[in-house]
C-alpha cells in the first residue's frame, strides 16, 4: 500500500472537558475518496476540525504527508498547505469578489494578486465552470455557486488532500449531484484524496470508496463501502438500509434519524 | 406535522422549518427522548443545521458525566470558581491586546499579511464617512452649549471670556469624548458585526485553514485605520465646536471675531493640541479592542451577532469615559 497522505494515529479530542472522540485512527491513500459517516452529533465535523488544526487534539498524531502537524515548525506549516478545505456555506469573504477570493490563499503566500496569480485564479475557476463570476461578489451567488467558488480557493494551492464537510447541505438534488460529479472528476485528473462528511445517500453512493463510520467518538467500521454492505457491523447496515430500503422510502436520504 | 411509519417511528415533516426557538426545541428534545425509552425513534425530514444544532445544545451527550455532589463549602465554592472565571478572562484580554499590537508590527515587517490594500479602505469606511456626522453633532453641541454659557456670562459681563470656556471644553474634553462616543456607536459596531457575521459562517476558519492570522489579516487593518482616524476625527471636532462658539459670539453676544479668536489663542496651549491627538488615539485602541475582542468570541447563529453589536457599544462608550476620567486626572488635577 502506497504512503498515506492523511495519517490519524489514537486522536482523542473534545470541548471543555466533554470527551467527544475517543481513539480515533484512520489512513488515507493518495487519490482516494472517503466518506465519513455517522449520525448527528456522533463527532464527524469536530474529527475535520481537529485534523485541520482548527482545534486542538486532546492527544494523537495527525499526520498529513509523514509531517507532524502537532509538531508546529516549518515542516508542519509547509504540510498544512496541502490541505484544502470546502466548508459548508463555501465561507468565502464576503467583502471580496470572486476573483479575489480566489486569489487569496497566494496572497497570503506573499504572491502579488495579479499577473500570474491571476492566471492560476482564473484557470481554477474556469476548472469549476465559473468563469464569468470572477467579478462578483459571494452575496451575490447562488448556493451552488458559492461551493463552487469556495472549492476553487480550496484548489488554488494544489493540495493533495481536500476537506468537505456536508457539501451538498442546502444544495437541490440536481446542483447537488453536479458537485459530486465535480468532485469526482477532480479526484481522477488532479490526484487528489478527499475526505467527506456528507449524509446524501446519493452521494455516499457516487463517491464512498472507502468510509469511516462514527459512532459515539469511535470508529465502528473502517474500511470499503461495499464491505460495509455486506457484513459491517449491525447498526452500519441499518443505517444503510434504513436509507436502501424502498419499502422504507419515506426515510429517504433525506432524513435525519435521531438515536 | 407528525404523522406515524411503519416500525412506529415518529417522523416529523421538518424540512419547511427555518427557525426553532427555546420551547420547540425543548419539545423535540423531550419527544426524542420518550421515544428512545420506548425503543422508537425520531426521525426529521431534511433538518435544517440550525435545527440539529439546537438539538445537540440540549442533549447532556452520551457520556457527560452526572454533576457529582460535591461536599464542602459551596458558596465559598461559587466565589472562588467566579473569581478563577474572571481573571482568566483578563488574562485572555492581556492576552488579545498584545497579540494586536504585535500583529501591526508583524503586518508592517511583512512576516504575515492581509489583503493590500485592507488598511486603506478601513480608513475610508471607518474614518473618513464618520467626518460629516462627526461635523454635525459637535457643531450643534458647541452651538448649545455656546449659547447657554454665554447668556451667563453676558449677566456678568464677561462674555469674552466665552472663548475661554469653548477652547479649554473641546480641547481638552468635548472633541475628543463625543468623537469617541460617535464612533463606540458607528465604527465600532460595524466591526463586531463584520467579525461576528464571518465568525458565524465560518469565514475565519476558512482564513484560518489558509494560513491567515485574523489579527493581521481583520484587526491590524482596522486598528490602524482607526488610531490614525480618529485623532484626525477629534481635531476636526474640535475646531468645528469652537466655530460654533465663535458663532454664538459673533451674533448673539455682539463680541468681534477678532477679540474671540485672540481669547482663544491666549486659552488654548499646543500641549492641548498634543493630548487630543494622544486621548484619540488610545479611545481607539480601547474600541477596537473591545469591538474585534466582542466580534470574535461570538459563537452560534446570527441572533448572537445582534447581542454581540449591542455589547460592543455598550462597553466601548463605558470605557472611553473611564478612560477619559483617568486622563483628567492624572492631566489636570
Ligand atoms: N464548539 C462546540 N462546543 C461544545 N460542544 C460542541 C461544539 N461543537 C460541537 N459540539 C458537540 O460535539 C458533539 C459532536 O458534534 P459534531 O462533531 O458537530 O457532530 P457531527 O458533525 O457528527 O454532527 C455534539 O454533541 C456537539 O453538541
Ligand atoms: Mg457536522
């Protein structure tokens, strides 16, 4: 097996003092899309923002590309530029364009925002069929748009692994299913590795190679989403069926069950 | 809007849902529950994030811990955790205060960045559209304080010294107060509301994951715009409350403009001039720092941006006036 890029060895992290996961380890292959899953509150959102840096692990190491993040120095900081993050509402600067937008992860490398970093910009956004909204601003897209948008800064520095944390919530079916697509053919002509929090049974079906299903802060299964089918633990699959199962399509994908 | 499944699962038809206040909330919680004990579950169409947010806020979670009774002294208890509680909260602030300080010189050596450009148009945003409001509330304060001090002093018949009064007032306390005050209530609450809004949907920790350092990259701009406006602001504030008095003067009191402005250069000294820019300045910093301070620590929806605005105003005029209460003392008593 090739070298992870994402390594997560015994991450344990919380709020406050509240324990919310417990142990968590988890590999990702470069070019690979995982999926992680699990119900409401079972700690998905804290697991990214912990391996972003964003909070603090309890203890554990998260390693993106052999590096230490935890470790700090340059190495980390240099690591930490392969991570490129899609969170939920795009989060794009609001008193930015597009365009700028785009462009800021260069600025912020020190890059002038013309010329060549305009070059890249533009070619990032025509990548996500959003050219001709260089100089709007986010308040003035659709949804879709704005994770478009969003998904172009994250690409602009060439990560190697891409976050997203339930892209498609508040997306239509159809712009939906766009963006899995996009997502998709990114994966297969940048090489990327993506990890998803996503709830979209149509979704975890056009994208699940692997997942990693969460329950209570544990991982209750690691591993091929066919596996998962087949002989995951009970409650993966009644998770899975409860979203398969015609008989039961009224809870379609898209309902939330409670526990 | 409940209707039952098979399995005698409660389904709840959520998805047209946009807001959910204490009480429904509370409902849902208490429904969820009852149905676990009977071994159903809840289930919610489409909810929106808000909605399980809200919903995650009541559940104590799986593994919270009983508060265990605790022996001993609770009242000296409480004390002691209050007292823990606020001093952190000062140590945090130090804390904010320094990392703002440093943040302007790490913008100015280049060794972290903002968008270019940033400061400038802070400046006009917060600094140069306050002018004309700025002009007009000192200009008719001077006006009417102009005019109620003259009248006593033409009872005497001391109305030159008018001049005295409104040079030694907007020098050393008027200008610069009000000017502060304006801008606790205009720039101020712009910022919390910028900061808290990009809080509230992630936009920081976008900036965060993209390497951003949000004292360099918000508050530096800001800082700067603000401490060089608004020493800039005070004097303009000041020279229009003087006009007004000199208006009083002229026209109601029938001195000349001449004797009034002879008047007033005899009352009002450089050092004046030297300690409105110096005030300014340091009311700047302290609503900055209370505003990016209230901005960034928001968390939740957008109701708490509403709440964090509210508090910025508040305590950015409370302690401009202590601030200028230390001044007066240590200055002139
Ligand atoms: N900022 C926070 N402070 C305290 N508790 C939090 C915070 N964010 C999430 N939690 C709690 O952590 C648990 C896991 O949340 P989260 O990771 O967001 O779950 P998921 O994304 O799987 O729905 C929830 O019980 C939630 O209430
Ligand atoms: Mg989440």
């Amino acid at each position: 097996m090739p070298e992870p890029v994402l390594s997560v060895r015994d991450l344990r992290a919380g709020y406050g003092t509240r324990e919310i996961l417990k142990k968590v380890s988890v590999d990702v292959a470069p070019g690979e899309i995982r999926v992680v899953l699990g119900g409401s509150g079972s700690g998905k959102s804290t697991f990214l923002r912990n391996v972003l840096g964003l909070e603090t692990p309890w203890s554990g190491e998260v390693r993106v590309l052999g590096e230490n993040l935890a470790a700090g120095g340059h190495a980390a900081d240099r690591a930490r530029n392969h991570l490129g993050v899609l969170f939920q509402q795009g989060a794009l600067v609001t008193s930015l364009t597009v365009g700028q937008n785009v462009m800021l992860p260069l600025v912020l490398d020190g890059i002038r925002p013309d010329g060549a970093a305009e070059e890249i910009a533009r070619a990032r956004l025509s990548r996500v069929r959003l050219s001709h909204a260089w100089g709007l601003y986010p308040g003035e897209l659709s949804g879709g748009m704005r994770k478009r948008a969003a998904l172009a800064r994250a690409l602009v520095r060439e990560p190697r692994i891409l976050f997203c944390d339930e892209p498609s919530a508040g997306l239509d079916p159809l712009t939906s299913k766009e963006l899995d697509e996009l997502l998709l053919e990114l994966r297969d002509t940048l090489g990327l590795s993506i990890v998803l929090v996503t709830h979209e049974l149509d979704s975890i079906r056009a994208l699940a190679e692997k997942v990693l299903y969460l329950h209570l802060g544990e991982v209750l299964f690691d591993g091929p989403f066919q596996d998962a089918l087949d002989h995951g633990p009970a409650r993966i699959r009644d998770f899975f069926a409860r979203r398969l199962d015609p008989a039961d399509a009224i809870l379609s994908s898209s309902w939330e069950i409670l526990t | 809007m409940a209707h039952r499944a098979q399995r005698e699962d409660l389904l709840l038809l959520s998805d047209r849902v946009e807001e959910v206040d204490a009480l429904a909330a509370g409902c849902l919680h208490n429904a969820r529950r009852q149905a676990s004990r009977t071994g159903r579950r809840l289930a919610l169409k489409s909810p929106t994030a808000r909605l399980l947010q809200r919903l995650d806020a009541l559940d104590p979670g799986p593994d919270a811990p009983a508060a265990p009774a605790r022996p001993g002294l609770p009242f000296l208890e409480a004390m002691g955790a209050r007292g823990w509680k606020w001093a952190r909260h000062q140590r945090d602030g130090a804390v904010f205060a320094v990392e703002m300080i440093r943040a302007v010189f790490d913008l100015a050596g280049g060794r972290s960045r903002t968008w270019p450009g940033a400061t400038w148009r802070q400046l006009h945003e917060l600094g140069t559209t306050a002018l004309p409001v700025v002009l007009l509330l000192t200009g008719l304060i001077g006006l009417t304080l102009a005019l109620l001090m003259g009248q006593q002093l033409a009872e005497y018949g001391a109305s030159i010294h008018l001049a005295t009064l409104m040079g030694v007032a907007f020098t050393r306390e008027v200008g610069p107060l009000l000017t502060a005050v304006i801008l606790a209530g205009r720039s101020g609450s712009a910022i919390t509301a910028e900061l808290a809004s990009m809080k509230v949907q992630e936009e920081i920790d976008a900036l965060r994951t993209m390497g951003a350092r949000e004292a360099v990259f918000l508050v530096a701009p800001r800082l700067l715009a603000m401490m060089i406006s608004m020493p800039i602001l005070a004097l303009f504030a000041s020279a229009c409350g003087i006009s007004a008095g000199l208006l009083i003067a002229v026209f109601e009191l029938g001195l000349s403009p001449d004797v009034y402005l002879q008047i007033l250069s005899e009352a009002v000294v450089a050092q004046d001039i030297f300690w409105i820019l110096v005030k300014s300045a340091v009311f700047a910093f302290i609503i900055v720092f209370l505003a990016c301070r209230i901005g960034l620590s928001v968390h939740g929806g957008s109701d708490a941006v509403g709440r964090a605005t509210t508090s910025t105003v508040v305590a950015g005029i409370f302690w401009t006036i202590i601030a200028d209460c230390a001044f007066a003392l240590v200055l002139y008593l």
